[in-house]
C-alpha cells in the first residue's frame, strides 16, 4: 500500500471559533493542502492539541476537515479535554495521537484542515493534526462518516447531553444513511480541577438508532488536592482515546442520543467531546 502524509498546525485562540490551520511551521505558507495523485483515502488522522493555561476554566477541543477532496463531505474528530486550576503556572505535554479512519478522498482536490476550542475560553489551544493518504482503505468499514458532538458537564452523577458541536449550535444527531453500525469512538473528557476530590468519567450512548439498547463506555479518571501555599495546581488535559472494533448496531437515519456523566466528588465543571465513527 503506498503512503503520503501532509501535515498543518496553527493556534486557536477563540471559543466555538473555527480556525483553519493553515502553516507548518517555518512553511508560512505552503499552500492549498492537495490530495496527492494516486491516493484514494486518507487511512489516518494523527492529532495532537494542548492548552496555554491562560485562564482558570476548562476545554474541549476537535479538528474539522472540509473541502471537495473529500469524496463524502466534512468530517470532524475529537482532540483534546482539560481544564486549569490556576491561571498563574503550569507545563504540561500532549503526545500525538492517530486515529484509523477511512475518508474516501478525491485526487488533486484541496482539503481545509481546522481546529476548534469548545466549552470556556482557557485563552489558546495550540494544534498540529497529520493526514495519512493511502491508495488503498486501511482496516475496517471501506468508507467512514462522523459525528462530534461536545458539552458541559455541571454536576455529579448527573446525565449531560452532548447537543453542540462549538461553533454549529445544532449538529445532526442522525445515524447517516447506509452505515448500519458505530465502528469506532473518539472521546475525551476532563475536569477544570477547581475542587478537590476525584471523578470518573464516562459516555452513554443511546436513542432509537442504537439497537442493542444503551452503550456505557468507561473514559477516563480525574483528582485534584489543594496543593500547599505558594505553589499552583498542575492541570489536566486529555489525549482523545479510541475504542475501535466496538461495531455497534445502529439503524440508518434514526436518532441518537449522546450523554457524558461523571461520577464520585464533585472536582468541578467537566468538559467532554464524542466523535462517533460509522462504517457499513
């Protein structure tokens, strides 16, 4: 199978904002991202998103790909969850993370990449996301579609349903026509970490679409403990985590429901971000 890879970073600085990504670093301006010659999929999203620490509040943060290289419209995937204690230290470090997809993709067509900031404005995220091009489908279903959907959650042992998308109000929450199953899910989640304690973390997934009845998915855990006088709380910030193979049986265009929930202390406003990846 051959490959190519593209690449394009860049920062976000705006809530519910969508920012294109349009450098590389010392490349100022390297141009339309083009679908190479040959290449039939994009077979791998890899991602990798942090926060300045600027601002004591949380995030949630997803890429969105767009443009007429993609053979079957825009597609969007989660990135990042995390939130501050403080706004006066921090130093923390994401490690890149691939995502297999399968994107049908059209050659010498232009694909914009984006990055969005979602929940409160924590004042910058700083983004790179890495496109892998195959001349053939990698694993799985031969054509992916998606669904993000991102939230609040405000309270403990409390069901939040994730409605919004940052800066679409009301994203569609149909099962697309003609996939009859989720493949995999993207997802992360975190806590602002304003008081002590610690919480988990995870997705239900239901509505009429799903056919085996509501899916629980386990995310992630969070604590946090007043550190001494002087000194400043570390903060969090989630990698997006990938369940894949989870086959999931939906029924095409009938409705699901997202819901994020944590459990166990209250540690403070958490912030979730749900990519559901559909194959046939």
């Amino acid at each position: 199978m051959a490959k190519q890879y593209r690449v394009r970073e860049g920062d976000v600085t705006a809530v519910d904002t969508k920012t294109q990504l349009t450098t590389v670093g010392s490349d100022t301006a390297p141009g339309p991202l083009m679908v190479p010659q040959g290449m039939k999929f994009i077979t791998a999203v890899t991602v990798a998103c942090i926060q300045n620490m600027a601002a004591a509040t949380g995030f949630s943060a997803f890429l969105r790909l767009e443009g007429p290289g993609l053979q079957n419209g825009p597609e969007s995937l989660a990135a990042a969850a995390g939130g501050n204690a403080v706004a006066t230290g921090g130093n923390f470090v994401n490690k890149a993370v691939r995502i297999p997809v399968n994107f049908p993709v059209v050659p010498g067509n232009e694909i914009q990449v984006f990055g969005e900031m979602a929940g409160t404005d924590v004042g910058g995220l700083g983004f790179v996301v890495g496109l892998e091009f195959s001349d053939a489908a990698g694993e799985g279903s031969d054509a992916h579609k998606t669904i993000t959907v991102e939230g609040d959650i405000a309270t403990v042992d409390a069901r939040a349903a994730l409605l919004t998308q940052g800066s679409v109000a009301s994203p569609s929450l149909i099962a697309p026509a003609g996939y009859t199953k989720i493949e995999k899910i993207v997802v992360a989640c975190s806590s602002e970490g304003l008081a002590d304690g610690k919480q988990v973390w995870y997705v239900r997934l239901g509505g009429n679409a799903v056919q085996g009845g509501e899916q629980i998915l386990p995310v992630s855990a969070s604590g946090r403990i007043a550190p001494q006088a002087g000194s400043d709380s570390a903060p969090q910030c989630m990698t997006p985590l990938v369940f894949d193979n989870l086959d999931i049986a939906v029924s095409p265009s009938d409705t699901i429901s997202v819901f994020a929930e944590g459990a166990g202390d209250d540690t403070g406003t958490g912030h979730a971000v749900v990519t559901m990846v559909f194959g046939k």
